[in-house]
C-alpha cells in the first residue's frame, strides 16, 4: 500500500507520517528530509536544491522524483510507504504512477486554516540529527529547546520563517493543490481534519486506514 500525505507545510504531515510509520512499519519517505540531508552533504545536488529550497520555492522535479524512486524500491518499502512532500504538483504524480502504479495508494489531505498553518510553521522546530518534530506552542520538549529522543539541539527551519512561510504557502495552492481535484478524480482521495491533537487528527487516519485495508483484503479475496 502507498498512503500519500497531502495538505499544505505546517498541516502536520511529518509527525503524523510517522505515527503511521510506528503503527503500520511502513517506511515514511519525506522529500523535504531527503532534500535538507543532501543540502547538509553539501554535494553538487544539495547546493543546487538549497537556493530553491531556501526562498520556498519546489526543487526541480527530476532531482526529487529520482530520489523518491532510490527510496522507495528500497527492501523495507516493500509492504508499503508514507509519502509526506510528495507528489508536490501533478506531473509529480504522474511521475509517480508510472514509477509504482501497480500498488494499492490512499490519498489523505490533512485540513488546516490557513492562519492555524502559520501559526504551527512558527512554533515548529526539528531535530537535526533524529528529525523528530515538535510544535514549541503545544508541546515543549522535557529540557526546553533539546530533543526528547536524541537530546540533540533542537533548530528552526530557514524556511519556516515568517518571510518564507508566505511564499511556500502560494506555492502550495498554485502547484499541488491542484492535486485535490487530480486524486479526485481517481477515487482514492480522502480528507481529514487537522485542527485537533496529534492523537485525534491519528485517530481519525487510523479509522480511515482500516477502512481501507479491509476494503483492499476483501477485494483479494473475491479475485
Ligand atoms: P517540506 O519539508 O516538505 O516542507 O519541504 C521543504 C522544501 O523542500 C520545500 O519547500 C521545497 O523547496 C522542497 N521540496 C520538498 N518536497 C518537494 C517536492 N516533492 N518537489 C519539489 N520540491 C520539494
């Protein structure tokens, strides 16, 4: 199964990709987390990416869909993935089917206000090393501003400052969110809130995940 997260930066995407990674072992593949690893590699690649990445605008979609492809036909995607950041505009998910189209693939947009979303970006800060994520505003880490799991000092985004939010934001309706209308299309396309807690916005995807795996076995069984 592929489950596709969808839903504009700041909805929460990360952190609940990897409550589904904790429940189900599918791996979450973030192109965000990819990028910033090869940026702080400094390789040629990095340093192209980091200009784009640095003024909110997409990275190239050669460079990110063949990353995406080196992960996910990795051993431990082979029961299924988390897509968080990617598809980011509809030749991206083009891309994307004609990569792995033969799987099973949910699509759920995680709904947010635009001023809860800014209001989430400013509060957000990751952890270099474990790329844990936390939201400063609802949940402090243990030690303020170190990792609860790594105890790495804790950092903000370049990007998830107040200039570059706005820019990222009209990306993000311009270029993906067209992607709601595309998956639409398809029928595999669900919406859940994202204004509650971490575990209610995770049970709510859970509910529709279960739903969707029955949905999926019933099917095998009746070919
Ligand atoms: P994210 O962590 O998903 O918010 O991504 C951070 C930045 O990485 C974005 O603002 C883009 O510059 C870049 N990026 C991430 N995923 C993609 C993608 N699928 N296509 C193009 N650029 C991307």
């Amino acid at each position: 199964m592929r489950i596709v997260l969808l839903g504009p930066p700041g909805c929460g995407k990360g952190t609940q990709g990897e409550l589904i990674e904790k429940k189900y072992g599918f791996p979450k593949v973030s192109t965000g987390d990819l990028l910033r690893q090869t940026v702080a590699e400094e390789t040629p690649l990095g340093k192209r990416a980091e200009t784009q990445m640095r003024h909110g605008g997409l990275v190239n979609d050669e460079i990110v869909e063949e990353m995406v492809r080196e992960r996910i036909f990795k051993e431990d995607c082979r029961q299924g993935y988390v897509l968080d950041g990617f598809p980011r505009n509809i030749s991206q998910a083009q891309k994307l089917e004609e990569m792995d189209g033969n799987r099973s693939e949910v699509v759920i947009e995680i709904h947010l206000t635009e001023e809860n979303l800014i209001k989430r970006l400013e509060a957000r800060r990751i952890c270099p090393r474990c790329k844990s994520i936390y939201n400063v505003r609802a949940q402090n880490p243990k030690r303020e501003g170190m990792c609860n799991v790594c105890g790495a000092r804790l950092i903000q985004r370049e990007d998830d400052k107040k200039e570059v939010i706005k820019e990222r934001l009209k990306v993000y309706h311009q270029q993906t969110e067209p992607l709601v209308g595309y998956y639409q299309k398809k029928k595999n396309y669900r919406r859940v809130n994202g204004s509650g807690g971490i575990e209610t916005v995770f049970r709510n995807i859970y509910l529709l995940l279960e739903a969707e795996m029955a949905e999926s076995k019933e099917k095998e069984a009746r070919r």
